[in-house]
C-alpha cells in the first residue's frame, strides 16, 4: 500500500539493466506534497536512473512507485502528470520561446485560450514575457533554462523532476538560478525532485536530501541533520566544504582518545563516550571526525575546550576576506581549518584545539558512526 500522506512513494525500488547491472538497489522513500527533495551523490551513484524511474523513462525491475496514490509501474510516463527538466535543456530550435512553451499543450490538445493562459502565467513567473518572440539561439544561457523551467510549468505538473539543471550555467549563474529555483518551489507549491552531484546545491536547496552510493541511499535528512550528523564516512566526507578531517586513534577506557600519528591525547565529552563505551569501542581502533568550522586557533577558545588541544604543523593558508583556510598536518594526517580569529603569528606550528562537542567517530571496517 502506498503512504497516504506522500505524493510519492518507492517501495523497495531495485533496477537492473539489460546487461546484467544493478544501478539501484532497495530504494525507500515517502515525499510528501510540496517538498523540495535533492538526490546527491557522486556520477554513477544511481540518482539519474532512480528520476527517470519515477518518469517512466526507464522500466521498475522490482519493487513499486506509487504518486499520487495510484500505483504507476506500468502507467504510461505522460499519464504520470510529472515534468522533468533536464541539464540540456532541448528546447526546439526553430520555435520561438512562446511557442516551446505552448508545444507540449498544443499536442494535448488543450483548448488555445486555457494554452495563452498558461502560457502568459509561466512566462511572467519567470520573466520571459519580453523574450516570447525570440528563437533559442538569440537567449542567455539563464534564460534558455527558464524556457526549460517554463515548459515543465505550463503542465501543471504534480511533481516536478530536475536533472541537473543548472550544470550547464557558469558559477556566477548557477548560483542566481539556484535563488530563483528556490523562489518558484515556493511560489508553485509544488513537489520538486532535484538531481545533483553538487553538495551546496544540495545544501540550498534541500527540504531534505538523499545522498546515494553505489547505488544504495546512505542517508535522507534534512541538510542541518546531515552537515551535523552524517550517518557514515561517505556523507561526512561528501557534505560541506572544505570536507571533515579524519584521524586515526584509539578509544581509552578514561574516556580519551589517542591520535595514533601524533599521539596527542584529547578529552571526548561524557554523554558521547558513554554511547561509544556502549557499543563496545573501548581499546579499538576508530576515526574521529572533525569539521574545518569546528577547529580553533585563538586564545578565546582554549579555555572554553580544554579537552581538544592539539599543534598543527603548518603548510600554507588562503585568505578568504572574512576567514581564513588553514591548510595543515595534526601528526601525519591533513587538516583544514575554517577560522575566523587568529591571534598568534605565523610560524612552522600553531596551537589549536578541537570543539570536542562538535566531532565524531566511526568504525573504520563498516564506516559508519558509532557515537549517538
Ligand atoms: P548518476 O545519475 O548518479 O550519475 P546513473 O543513474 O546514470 O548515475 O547510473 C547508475 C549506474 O547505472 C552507473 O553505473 C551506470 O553506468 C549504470 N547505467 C546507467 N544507464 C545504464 C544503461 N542504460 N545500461 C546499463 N547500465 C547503465
């Protein structure tokens, strides 16, 4: 049975092509009306094959898609009363935007006057009214993918597939259609499914994201709970820039842990030992985790996280007007400091410490994270 409070849901959702490969493996998910869902994870994960699955563009080995409350695997993809935006975004050439936009109407035969309408009411959502009469080839790479935004709205859609949309646009572009994006998700209403294999799109524009590896999801939450609390090695390693550092050590019984490399001795904070110490980590070996945001290299800090001091070995900094990159070795593993405050001068090492409250640990055979 479907869940009656999504517009979509995968029910153990497994594709394997014709030659034998499986590109999806047990996909779960509930989207409910009117979220904005990001599917990330690096090229090949599956995240392409899982959107054109909910199209219709590609056949369900096993398993069931339901939108709507109607059981699709078999229902025809223009019956699914969903768009897809694509990368390129395969406008027609020689027809003028009005009429790109009204194309997918007309061949519905919807009545002329309801096609104008809706034609008028996409083109002035998204700015296009005094481009109407223009050919493709005489827009912006910005307004082309408006045009591509534009014919999706003009369906009406209940869910709204984009794959990779804006990975054709230069960064200064990318970063504009991404605030518009957002604006229009809200202004429609409407339930968008978003592929991606950038981590800050993801980020921005999420409701909640679902991160893919071979296949498989790793992790679906909101963007906070994923930055704050990656399931395992791969989510820490794939969200946020730069990504988290990672050290080799031991949990001790008192509660410390010991960086192999430099042997430098930190204080973990209770309630995390306590979750590590349950699940039977005391004398193993484990990697702690450390966002670049979360390390510190000024006075004010020390006295505030007495467990994680630590010296870096310093290799070389970028200035990035409000804070700076601090790019380093703690014992033979890289770190990278995101700060803000630095007091003390440049020299071959520099005194930091850990937000101790901040970090995290995972077992180095299953990687995943083992503090609560
Ligand atoms: P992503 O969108 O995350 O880059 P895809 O969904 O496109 O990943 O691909 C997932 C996996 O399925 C990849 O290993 C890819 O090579 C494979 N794949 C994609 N399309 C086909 C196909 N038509 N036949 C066989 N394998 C495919």
């Amino acid at each position: 049975m479907e869940n009656q409070n999504s517009i979509i849901s995968l029910k153990n959702v497994n594709k394997i092509y014709p030659n034998g490969a499986q590109a999806v493996f047990d996909f779960n998910l509930d989207i409910k009306d009117g979220e904005f869902i990001v599917m990330a994870g690096p090229s090949g994960c599956g995240k392409s094959t899982t959107l054109r699955m909910i199209a219709g563009l590609e056949e369900i080995s096993s398993g069931e898609l339901w939108i709507n409350g109607k059981l699709c695997n078999d229902v025809a993809p223009r019956d699914r009363n969903i768009a897809m935006v694509f990368q390129n975004y395969a406008l027609y050439a020689h027809m003028t935007v009005y009429h790109n936009l009204a194309f997918s109407l007309l061949i519905r035969k919807i009545d002329s006057d309801e096609i104008h309408k809706r034609v008028m009411a996409a083109a002035e959502m998204l700015g296009l009214i005094p481009y109407l009469n223009r050919k493709p080839k005489q827009l912006s790479g910005g307004q082309r993918q408006r045009v591509a935004v534009g014919r999706a709205i003009v369906r009406n859609p209940v869910v709204y597939l984009l794959d990779e949309p804006l990975s054709n646009l230069d960064a200064k572009l990318r970063a504009s259609m991404r605030k518009e994006l957002s604006q229009l998700h809200h202004q429609l209403n409407a339930t968008f499914i978003y592929v991606t294999h950038d981590q800050i799109e993801a980020l921005t524009l999420a409701d909640r994201i679902v991160v893919m590896k071979d296949g498989y999801i790793q992790q679906c939450s909101s963007p906070k709970e994923m930055f704050d609390n990656p399931v395992n090695l791969f989510v820490a390693g794939f969200i946020g820039t730069p990504p988290m550092n990672f050290y080799k050590g031991i949990i001790n019984e008192d509660g410390t842990f010991t960086h192999t490399s430099s042997g430098t001795v930190l204080t973990i904070e209770p309630d995390m030992f306590e979750s590590i110490k349950n699940k039977g980590y005391v004398g193993k070996q484990v990697i702690m985790a450390s966002r670049p945001d979360y390390v510190y290299m000024d006075e004010a800090t020390f006295a505030k996280y007495p467990g994680g001091k630590f010296t870096l070995k310093l290799d070389y900094e970028e200035h990035l007007g409000a804070y700076n990159l601090v790019y380093g070795l703690f014992g033979d593993e890289r770190c990278i400091a995101k700060v803000y405050n630095r007091d003390q001068a440049s020299g071959e090492t520099v005194e930091c410490v850990f937000d101790m409250s901040k970090v995290h640990f995972f077992d180095p055979e299953t990687e995943n994270r083992i503090n609560d």
